[in-house]
C-alpha cells in the first residue's frame, strides 16, 4: 500500500536521508542537484523555503510512504497558477519497479482535482526514462511534444484532471 502525505517540517530528516540514500540512483536519469543540496543546513533551510511556498498555494508537495511508514518517494505539484501545475516525482531505487510510481501518480492526479482545484497538469521526461515515460501513459498522461531536459532530448505530456 501506498499513500501520500503533504510535506511538512518533521519529514525533514527522513527525506534527507531519502535523498542522500538515492543520489546515485537519481543521477544516473537526472542531473545530480549537488553537494550544496545535501549538506544538512542547506538541506533544512530549503525544506523551509518549499513549505513556504507550499503555503503560498505555488506549489503542492508530497512524500510518498509505503506500507510499513517509511518514506520512499516524492510526488509533486509545481508552478501552480490558472488551474494547472507541473507534476514531478522521484521513487527511491528500493520501490522502483514496483507500480509506486504509478499508484503515487494516480493519487496526485486525483488529489489535483479534488483538493487542489487542477483542471490541467504537464510532465517532462527524457526520451530514455521509459519507466517514467511509462507511469504517465499508465495515468492518462498524453505526448505533446518534444522538450531539451539540461541538454539532452524528452518529451512533454498534458493530463486533464
């Protein structure tokens, strides 16, 4: 079982340790955030910027747990404004594999239109993350086009909610 929590202070520590735990796992699809993003001040200071944001209404951000409590991924609405927002996501390498993605997608569609008043969410990838690729056709996600991701070619999807 999967759910998601809207991110608060206290998941602080847990997604450090998240992060720092799936960096290499991470960097080998997406560009590496850098040694600034997890040193622990930094990391702290910018947990409280998102939550910021998050409170401003800009942004909707998520952990996602998996049955036994531990966190295991993030899913995520960003640029909120006029009824739509980017989704992003990242499942940890332990979950990968495993429909997280998929189900943790699935619920932030429903959770845009229901809790958040979305009525329209885009998503990038690159061409080469056909795991990625794959969750947003999963949820109903349609290829609009294509995208340069720092550098290297993806595709751009649009879900109505």
């Amino acid at each position: 079982m999967v759910t998601l929590e809207r991110l608060r202070a206290d998941h602080a520590d847990a997604l450090l340790a998240f992060e720092r735990e799936n960096r290499e796992y991470f960097a080998r699809s997406i560009p590496d955030r850098g040694d600034a993003y997890f040193d622990p001040a930094g990391f702290a200071a910018r947990h409280e910027a998102l939550l910021a944001e998050q409170d401003a209404g800009i942004c909707h951000f998520h952990v996602v747990l998996d049955g036994d409590g531990h966190l295991v991924g993030r899913v995520n609405l960003i640029d909120v404004e006029d009824g739509s927002a980017e989704l992003g996501y990242r499942i940890g390498e332990r979950a990968a594999g495993k429909g997280v993605a998929t189900t943790a997608v699935a619920e932030m569609c429903r959770r845009a239109s229901t809790a958040y008043g979305l009525t329209s969410l885009v998503a990038v990838t690159t061409l080469d993350n056909r795991a990625s690729r794959a969750v947003l056709e999963k949820n109903a996600f349609t290829a609009v086009g294509e995208v340069t991701i720092d550098g290297r070619p993806g595709i751009r999807y649009t879900r109505s909610t």
